[in-house]
C-alpha cells in the first residue's frame, strides 16, 4: 500500500469526500499540482477544475470544485471548496442546461453591474468544469484495463 495520508473535500454545506490516500492532484489557481505524503506544509487557493484522488488502494476518484482553498500538511489534505460534487453524482444534463443559460446571459451583453458579471462568468465555468469531470470520468469507467490483470493491485 505505501504512504497514506488523509483527505477530506469539504463545503459549506457537506463533506464530499473523507478517506486514506496516496496522491491528491489539485487544480491550484496558478496550475495543477500533485500532493503526495510527506509534503511540506502550505495553504493555497484553488481555481475551477478537477480533483483527482488516488485512494489507498490505487484506485482513482474525480471531483469538480468550483474554487476555494487547500491546506496542506505532511500528512492531512484539507481541500475548503466553494462547491464540490463527486464526478458519479453530476448530471450532465442539468449542467449543460446551466452552460446553455450562462452563455445565453453572455451573449445578451456584458451586464454593467462587474458583480452580475462575475456571477454568470462563474456559473459558466462551474457548468463547464462539471460536464468535462463527468464526461472524463464515465470515458474512462467505459474503458477497459489494458495491461492489468482483475487480481493485481
């Protein structure tokens, strides 16, 4: 099994995910990066992205957040997302009805309130960011295991 640490996928209003893990790759607001135990400590904030989560026994979790922030300590992942949903529990249907508004929103003009705007700029990316988590994750469930065997680990 290797080194674990835990990971816990918070927002305001639940825990998304808690667990022993061996690598957390984050969508950092300068870039992706990849935490594995052991790694020194820090606090950064997190853009619009994928969550992707090797758990202890190697197999791989997806989740998109809609920006936040993580704290990181050698042996703990705290990722504080402003919104959070695991890639199984997004309905991409639901979420290309979101895209659809918000692009519907942009192309009526750039409201004058900077405020609205933010708002509909990130109802987009949130949208966006959600169909492209489920869409990679449900490609890759389709897939079949090249190269493994069912019983290896």
């Amino acid at each position: 099994m290797g080194l674990v640490m835990r990971c816990d996928i918070v927002t305001q209003e639940r825990s998304v995910y808690s667990g022993e893990v061996q690598y957390v790759s984050l969508p950092g607001s300068e870039g992706r990066m990849g935490i594995l135990p052991n790694h020194s400590s820090m606090l950064t904030t997190l853009g619009f992205g994928e969550v992707v989560v090797r758990n202890k026994d190697g197999g791989e979790e997806y989740f998109a957040i809609g920006g936040g922030f993580a704290e990181v300590q050698p042996d703990k992942v705290v990722v504080l997302a402003d919104s959070a949903e695991q890639a199984d529990e997004i309905d991409i249907d639901r979420a290309q009805k979101a895209r659809e508004r918000a692009e519907k929103y942009m192309a009526e003009g750039v409201p004058e309130d900077p405020e609205r705007y933010a708002q509909i700029r990130a109802s987009l990316q949130r949208a966006q960011i959600r169909i492209d988590v489920a869409r990679r994750r449900r490609r890759r469930a389709a897939m079949p295991t090249l190269g493994r065997s069912e019983d290896e680990d």
